[in-house]
C-alpha cells in the first residue's frame, strides 16, 4: 500500500510540473474553498510549529497541519460548509474558533492569538466569517445555501439566482424559459456588458458548458436546488486561475453528505383549474389555454452505514436527488393559424379562390405553353377547375396524411375561410436527473469524492396534420461524471488532482410513427426505396407546398464531449501563499443532420402554373402551390448524402 501511494505521489507532481511548464488553454474554476491565517502570541510573535486541527462540523471531515517558520497556516480545497479550528502549542492555552463559514472559491482569513497558559487550559471563541475578503483580487456574488433554499425559484431552477449579484442581466428568453432542460436560456445572462451566452459554468470545478450556434455557450446540466450547496458569481475574473471565458465564471458546488441522514421530498401542480383566465383571453371571449405542469423530487444524504459491517461517520458520505417534470403546454410553430387545402382543392376545384380574389388567383395549365418568343405562355385552366385526368396518383396518396374535413374554424380573410386554422396543438414534455455524490475521508491527508449527474429531456410537438406526416420528437440527453482527489503532501503543500467527464446530446427527428416508412406505397420505385434506406431508416418524405403546411422535417443529432484534467499544487513558503497548476479541457462535438432530405424533400410552388415562364409573373400566395402537388410537378427535388467517415 506504502508503494502504490508513493508511485502515485510521484506520478502527480511529475504530470503537474511537466504540465505547468508549457502554457495551458484555461486554469481551474475552483468550487472549494481555503481558511489561510496567522498563529501568534500575545506580544504579535509568530509561533513556529502549532498544531493546527481545522474539522468540517457537518461532515466530521478534518485537516491536521503546522504553523510554518512565520506562524502562518493555509488550509486549501475545503468544502464549503462551516467549520472549526483548534491550534495547540506548548506553553499556551488550547483555542478553539467556532463557526468559520467556507464558501464557494473563497479564500478566509482567520488570525488567532494564543494566550500562556496550560495546555489542558482551553479557549473557545464562536464568531462569524470576516466580510472583507483581503487576500484576492477576483470579485464576485455567492448564492449561499440559505438564498437557495428560502428564495422562490421558478421550476426550481437555482442559475435563476444568478440574477442576485451586480453586473448581471437576462435576455427575454432567460427570463421566461427558464426550466431546467432549457440549456441556451438558463445560460442567457450577460456580465458587465459582454453578449449573453458567454460565461463559464462549472459544478464542482468541471466545465457544465457546450457550445451552439455562433459559439454560443449553453448550459449542459442543472442540479436540482435542493442538492446544491451554493455557488459563486464570479464577474470580474482578475486570479489567472479563471480562463475560458468572454463573460465571469459561476463556480457551483453540490452538497456533501453529512454525519446526520438527511432528506426531503416534494410535489408542485399546476393546472388551469387553480387559475384564472387573462384579460385579453376574456375580452375576446377566448378560454383558458390547456395547460399542466407536474414537478416533483427528493433526496436524501448522509453517511454510510452497513449494521455490523460498516460505520461510516466521519469517513464515508453518500448524496442522492432526484426531479422529475411532466408539461404540457402549447405550441405552434407554424405562426398564428396554419393552412392546409380543401377539400375542393385536393379534387382539382380552385373556383373559390378565383371568386374571392380575382383574376389574380387564376391558375395555368402547364401543358398548354405555347412559345412566343423566349416567353413561355400558358393558358388558363376554365373556371379554375382542374380535369381529374391530370391529377397525379401521388398526390391522392399524399392526400391520405392529411386531416379530413372540417377544420378547426378561423377569423375569416380577404379569400374567405381558405381553411386557415390553429390546431391547438399541445407540447408533452418528460424530464427527469438524477444526481449521486460519495465522499471518502481517508484519513487527515487525503480526501476524495466521485459525483455522476444525470439528465434527459424528450418532447413530442408540431404535428400539425396528426398523423405520421408531421411531427417532431425532440431530445436532450446531458451526462457528467466527476472523481476528485486531495493529498496534503506536508504541512505547508497540499496537491489537487481532478478529472471530469461532460457529454451532452442534442437531437432532433421527426415523428416517431414514421420510422421505416415503405416509400413504395406513395409511388416511389422499389429500387428509391432500397437506395434510400441503404443510406439510412426510410422516412415519411418533405412536401413543401408553398403558403400550406408541409411534412417532416430534416433532423439532427449534435453530441459535445467534454473531458477536463486539472491539477492544482498550493504552498505556503514563509510569508507567501505560491499556486500553481494547470487545466486541460478537450472538446469534440460532431454534428449530423439526416432525416427527410435524405429521404427527399419535394418543392411545390407556383413556376408551373403562372401564366408565363418569366419570373417577375404574377404568383399568389394560395392555390398554385396545392396545383403543381397534384399535377406531380415540383420546382426542386433535393436528397442529402452523408459523407462516411470510414
């Protein structure tokens, strides 16, 4: 055992002092905290060589070191919680120091002063924590356990604190979008100026970050609030161990586990039976939207105890939680109403367009062009009627995908109820994380914990024809692992090594019901049908018809790995407090989009049935588009092909 800890002693400094000496991409965001002072006699002479005893009043956890040749002591990488100092010395009276309170990246300055005496003699002294910090130049605001804990937090969401410290605002999505599983809105705040979406964040000092569109950073994970300990608003970075950022840093540390078992359960509904319409809703006779919102978790934590096996006070810790959210709320993605055709249009008849909207509405046989010129001219189709000679078997067969008559009536326009509607539709939303943390005393010299967090998100949304058509399922899959180890090498160095893993999965596909469609049974050839899904699982295919609804959509999937080493050496050398250390962040993020452009995606619109082939040609708005669908003429044709890799 005495082998294997010196082998890994030797291998950690000698990664840290290879590492250190090359420059390093960013520098720990640390999540800990450290107690620094000074030891002396009642003259103000240092006192060389007390024993300093520092103990975690929760945890049972402690820290033994020594004064150095100046009296000075420095205790680094403590969790933050309160905690209590002992110093011992030979000739003077035992103190004691109650109620240190240890934040998140805080460095506390505690003098203590010996009196002569007997060392069974013993002094206890409670007081709070200085206010001042003096010994670093970083500012910022900690959100401690109390704010988080008393404050209302919508969804329990705690990065809506963060709001709390000076130099911070939202965007108008950060302020409304503010759920746990909204990862671009709940990092849209701003730092003193700098774009939104620019800050760091870290849990338990492990990048919770991704990137998105125009780099972007968005949050990756958000622990329940009652899992977290607290965490600091770092908005002026000055320490050179902050990096990897345009904005601050907000530095968030999860719970520990504790000598007593500890825990809580919770349930929130929402549902417009308990609400009130609004006054807009009201005034226009309008009900009440379809809402439901369910929120519920729990946790628990404390030490780890096996009856007759294992007692493990003082040593051993476990921390569990848990959330969970069921939603329901609108959306509509395809604006105020939607427009599919009539039923008169799907059999050729645009009489009611023309009658509405004049000549303007009239639409043009394709096949009687005639050349005049370089000008293609069309005739008309007589009374906007097309013969159903020429409507295509295709589009009888996409027909079937869309909702049957009636619709859904709306507030008519200038062409009359040209079956405009709002389908009401409604978004389901699963959540649920989880989050377990272990730590280890090993003894006064080494401590050690391991954290893995959790989460997924999925929604169903915009099927606006109801049926496999149309459609998309959406999804967030977020993971993170932490393994953390703190080895007091002597009294004066103390050596952090930690490794974080964060992956984070974005994806988007179309409506589920249409995985594997058979192709064939719209018209497609057997040999499209092979080729397609040679490439990939064959799908419902895009119809684009210019001014009404179309199907599917293309679809996406965007993993973000994220791996993070960060080794951190501290010494106290008379005097000075010396730190050094590095971090290394490796990112890989792939992105791939698939789905119905590589099925094929059909363009309809009104080139084919203008009057002439010249572009500045009159093309309204309704009924071209539905007209080239069913004469099976689009105006583009698109497949995408993955490039392989292989």
């Amino acid at each position: 055992m005495h082998n294997r800890r010196s082998l890994w002693l030797v291998v950690s400094l000698a990664v840290v002092a290879l590492l250190t000496l090359r420059p390093a991409p960013a520098w720990a965001q640390e999540a800990r905290g450290t107690i620094v002072g000074s030891v002396l006699d009642p003259s103000g002479a240092a006192i060389p060589g007390a024993s300093v005893l520092i103990t975690n009043m929760a945890m049972g956890t402690r820290v033994a070191l020594n004064t150095n040749e100046a009296g000075l002591y420095q205790a680094s990488f403590l969790i933050p919680g309160l905690y209590r100092i002992e110093v011992e010395s030979p000739g003077f009276r035992r103190l004691v120091r109650e109620g240190i309170e240890v934040r998140v990246n805080d460095r506390v300055e505690v003098n203590l002063t010996l009196e002569i005496g007997a060392a069974t003699e013993s002094i206890t002294v409670s007081g709070e924590t200085p206010l001042l910090a003096t010994s670093t130049a970083s500012m910022g605001q900690v959100v401690d356990s109390r704010r988080v804990a008393e404050l209302p937090i919508a969804h329990g969401q705690p990065f809506a604190l963060v709001g709390l410290a000076p130099g911070v605002s939202f965007n108008a999505g950060a302020a409304t979008l503010n759920r746990p599983f909204e990862p671009t809105h709940i990092a849209g705040y701003a730092m003193n100026g700098v774009r939104t979406n620019r800050s760091d964040i870290t849990i338990d000092g492990v990048p919770s970050t991704a990137t998105a569109n125009e780099m972007e950073v968005i949050s990756t994970y958000v622990p329940p609030a009652d899992i977290v300990q607290e965490f600091r608003v770092q908005t002026a970075t000055f320490d050179a161990q902050f990096g990897n950022t345009q904005g601050g840093v907000i530095n968030m540390s999860i719970k520990s586990g504790s000598n007593a078992l500890h825990g809580a359960a919770y349930y929130s509904k929402w549902t417009p039976a308990l609400t009130a319409n609004d006054w807009f809703n009201n005034r226009q006779g309008r009900p009440k939207p379809s809402y439901s919102y369910n929120r519920w978790g729990a946790h628990l934590g404390g030490p780890v105890w096996l009856p007759k096996l294992y007692n493990g006070k003082n040593r051993t810790f476990f921390l569990w939680g848990y959330e969970g959210i069921h939603e329901s709320r609108p959306r509509n993605n395809c604006g105020t109403v939607c427009a599919v055709p009539t039923e008169e249009q799907w059999n050729g008849d645009f009489s009611g367009l023309l009658a509405a909207g004049g000549a303007a509405y009239q639409i043009y046989n394709p096949f009687s062009g005639v050349l005049d010129g370089t000008t293609i001219r069309r005739q008309p189709f007589p009374g906007n009627r097309i013969p159903a000679s020429l409507i295509t078997d295709f589009s009888r067969k996409v027909r079937q995908y869309y909702p049957a008559q009636p619709f859904s009536p709306q507030t008519a326009t200038p062409l009359g109820n040209m079956n405009h509607y709002n389908p009401g539709l409604l978004e389901p939303i699963t959540y649920y994380t989880h989050t377990i943390r272990g730590d280890q005393n090993i003894g006064d010299k080494q401590r050690l914990f391991i954290r893995f967090s959790f989460y997924k998100r999925d929604s169903n949304y915009n099927n606006y024809l109801g049926s496999i058509a149309t459609g998309e399922y959406f999804k967030f899959i977020s993971r993170q692992a932490t393994i953390d180890d703190v080895y007091t090498l002597s009294p004066s160095m103390v050596l952090n090594v930690r490794y974080g893993y964060n992956r984070f999965v974005r994806t988007s596909d179309s409506n589920p019901g249409n995985y594997g469609f058979d192709l064939t049974s719209l018209g497609f050839s057997p040999d499209y049908q092979q080729a397609v899904k040679a490439a990939q699982e064959t799908r419902f295919p895009g119809i684009n018809m210019l001014g009404y609804i179309s199907t599917n959509r293309s679809d996406f999937w965007r993993p973000c790995d994220t791996h993070s080493f960060a080794a951190t050496l501290t010494r106290q050398q008379g005097a000075h407090s010396l730190k050094t250390g590095l971090e290394l962040r490796v990112y890989r993020e792939n992105q791939r989009f698939y789905g119905n452009d590589g099925v094929g995606r059909f363009t309809f619109d009104a080139t084919w049935t203008r009057p002439t082939n010249v572009a500045a040609a009159p093309s309204p708005p309704m009924g071209h588009s539905v007209t080239a669908l069913l004469l099976g003429l689009p105006t583009s044709a698109t497949i995408t092909r993955l490039a392989s890799y292989a």
